[in-house]
C-alpha cells in the first residue's frame, strides 16, 4: 500500500489496526507504527506524542527518524517530508 504525501493523513479510516498493518507492510516496526499512528492522532506535536506514549522526547525523536527514513527509503512518502 503506497501511504501518498503525507503520512499523518493516517487514521482517517478510524482503523488502528488497518493502519498498523499498512505501517508494517511499508517497513517499519510495530513500535515505530505505534508512535506514529499515536502522533497523528495528537496532532502531529511531539510533546504531546511523549506524554501520551510515556516516553522521553529523544526516545521520541529517535522512533519518527526511524519511520521517515524507512518510509522514504521504501518509496511510501514523496519528497515533501522534510529531512530529520
């Protein structure tokens, strides 16, 4: 499944689970789908991605790395993500 230019246009299906898989399927891990079906769904702010996961900011940052670089290696994001 190709996610198109943007991946917070995730959830829209109100579809964890779907997205979960979908998020997989383009390489990345189940936790790095996770943090960012829970970043689309805070709004696409990192703070409140760290309070809802529990997590620390540079943990945080580290995961979106992660799923971006995966994302855009993959070819499942056009080129208007910015670089992290």
């Amino acid at each position: 499944m190709r996610l198109g230019p943007s991946v917070l246009t995730l959830c829209r299906q109100q579809d964890e689970a779907a997205d979960t898989d979908a998020l997989v399927e383009a390489g990345l891990t189940p936790r790095q789908a996770e943090v960012l079906i829970t970043l689309t769904r805070t709004g696409g702010s990192n703070n409140a991605l760290v309070r809802e996961l529990g997590i620390s900011e540079s943990i945080a940052k580290k995961h979106l790395e992660g799923c971006f670089r995966e994302l855009r290696e993959s070819g499942s994001v056009t080129h208007g993500l910015p670089a992290h």
